[in-house]
C-alpha cells in the first residue's frame, strides 16, 4: 500500500511539472506568433523566416495630423529597410496643427533621400496634408479629388459672454499685458489680436513659400492658389497643385518609369507602432477594435488627436467646412 500511495503521488508530482511545462510552452508559441505578426504589420524586414522581398511600402497619411513619435520612426525603418524599393504615400487627410505637419513634411524629406517617393491623393490632401504632398518629388491625385487650402488658422474659445451671464469673474495678474492672450476669459485686445495676426502671417507666409519651392511656383501662381480654397484633382494639374491625375497604380507607375524601381513589386502596408495613453478616446477605440469595429477604432483615434490639439491651442493648417454651408 505504501508503494502505491508513493506511485500516485510521484505521478501527481509528474502532471504537475507536464502541466507548468505546457503552460510555458503555449505562452512562449503565442509570444512568438504576436512577434512574427507585428513585425509583418509594421512592414519590418527580417526576423525569424529571412530577409523579406523587395517591395514598394506604402505610408497611408489620414485624419487628423498632429505629430507623433511613432510615425517618425516609422520613416526611420522605411528608409533603412533594404527590401524597400519605393514609397507611396497616400493622403486622405483635411490637414492638422502647424507643427505636426511640419514635422512630417521634414522626416519625408529625410526619407527622399534615402528611397524614393511619390504622393498619391485618395480623396483629401488639404492644408496641412498638402504640405504632406508637396515633400513628395511627384503627386497623383483622383480627379475627383480635394487639393489645397492652403492657409493658416488660429482658433480660440470666447466665454467671456458666458461667464458674465453666470456671474463668474476671472481674475489675473500678468507680467505685461500681452502675457497669456488671447485668455478666452475676456475679449481680445486689439493689441493681442495685432500679435496674433503677426504670428499667423508668418506662417502662412512659410507656407506659402514652401509650395512656392516645392512646386515650382511664381508669385502669381503661388497668390492664385493660396487664398485658402480647395480646387479638385482636375483643377490642380493646370495650377500646379498636383502633377497627374490617375490611381495608385499610376503613382507607382512613376516610380517605375522616372525613378526605375523595378515593376511588379508587391505593395506593402507599413504602419506605425501603437503609443496611444489610454485616455477616454483611446479606450473608446480599444473597445471598437476589439468588437471588430475597425473604421470606428481608426475615426475615435483621430478624434482624440484632434481634440488633444485644440485643447493645448495653437496654430493649425486644417480644412473643415462649416456645417452652416451645408445644404
């Protein structure tokens, strides 16, 4: 009886130690697995099955542009991977804060000189997405497409109305009488709105002489466009906007031709690694990403991106109509 009793129990002993083994085993097969299928997702070469093809990455530019880390190191991989060939990058996009565009339109020069790319227009490249077109050495819009407005804005709330109806005073104490405006708090002073101007100026003017350099413009060419309107893809080949009218197929056609990357290449989505907080939009998404939800995922992120910069303030290259136009 003893022996059997010590049978069953080094038996136990034996499934337990199975049992720990599997539940490594598993874990480690699932680490692995998530490690492959995000690196394919990020369009990253190499890792655990060799070198990955040659091909065309294609950058997809959407929503609300606002700057971000991760898509600066996503040039970064793009432009060091030797499977890649080319880069497209598509825009749909009504544009965002002046310095998020920038700095996209910096780190896609940075990637020009490393591979090259075209733009092409699936829908909307205005403000501060055209500033996104124009790094590219070529663009390909839909002919049906939105392409422009260029200009600047500079967007505050006014409540001082609101707080006189509710009795609530704000006080402050400045250094000189320009600090902190415009408060919001009260009206704006004819002198800050004169700084503000300045300021706004200065930056459309920015603008307005980066297309002038990227395009190929004059003066006049550059007045003609810069009033703050949108033209279609078929206005904006005569206006320089945009170089040729077509699909993606033609922007990688271009490629093929004028920059003799080899044809038939797969193209390739390369996204940017996740670094989103878990605030209350990101949550949101999280949610609608996990139900299968992926365009409401993708539009709650942009949302909060959006309302992340408005809050902070600042200048902003954006396109939006007012619904007050709408029919």
């Amino acid at each position: 009886m003893a022996a059997d009793a010590e049978l069953l129990i080094d038996r136990r002993r034996l499934r337990r130690k199975l049992s720990v083994w599997r539940v490594v085993g598993i874990g480690g097969l699932v680490v692995a697995v998530g490690a492959v299928g995000l690196r394919v997702r990020a369009g990253t070469e190499g890792g655990l099955f060799g070198a990955v093809k040659p091909q065309i990455a294609r950058i997809s530019i959407s929503g609300f542009i606002s700057g971000s880390e991760a898509t600066a190191k996503l040039m970064k991989r793009v432009g060091e991977s030797a499977a890649v060939e080319g880069v497209v990058v598509s825009i749909n996009s009504p544009g965002g804060t002046t310095t998020g565009s920038e700095e996209l339109f910096r780190n896609l020069r940075a990637l020009a000189e490393k591979k090259p790319i075209v733009a092409f227009v699936d829908g909307t490249a205005a403000s501060g997405a055209y500033i996104t077109a124009i790094a590219a050495d070529h663009i390909v819009a839909r002919e049906t497409s939105l392409v422009g407005s260029i200009g600047v804005l500079f967007q505050y709330p006014d409540v001082s109305g609101l707080l006189d109806k509710v009795g609530v005073k704000v006080e402050s104490v400045k250094s000189s009488p320009l600090k902190a405006e415009p408060s919001g708090f009260t009206p704006t002073s004819p002198e800050a709105r004169a700084a503000l101007a300045a300021v706004v100026g200065d930056t459309y003017a920015w603008f307005k002489n980066l297309v002038a350099e990227r395009r190929g413009m004059d003066g006049a060419q550059v007045a003609t466009v810069s009033d703050g309107r949108v033209f279609s893809g078929r206005q904006s080949v005569p206006l320089k906007l945009v170089d040729e009218l077509g699909s993606e197929r033609q922007a990688i056609a271009w490629l093929e031709t004028a920059r003799k990357v080899p044809k038939d290449l797969p193209v390739t989505d390369w996204k940017p690694a996740s670094n989103q907080g878990f605030g209350l939009f990101s949550a949101l998404g999280f949610g609608a990403d996990l139900l299968g939800f992926e365009g409401l995922s993708a539009r709650l992120a942009e949302a909060g991106a959006e309302a992340g910069a408005v809050t902070q303030g600042g200048m902003l290259v954006l396109w939006r109509p007012s619904p007050s136009a709408a029919p």
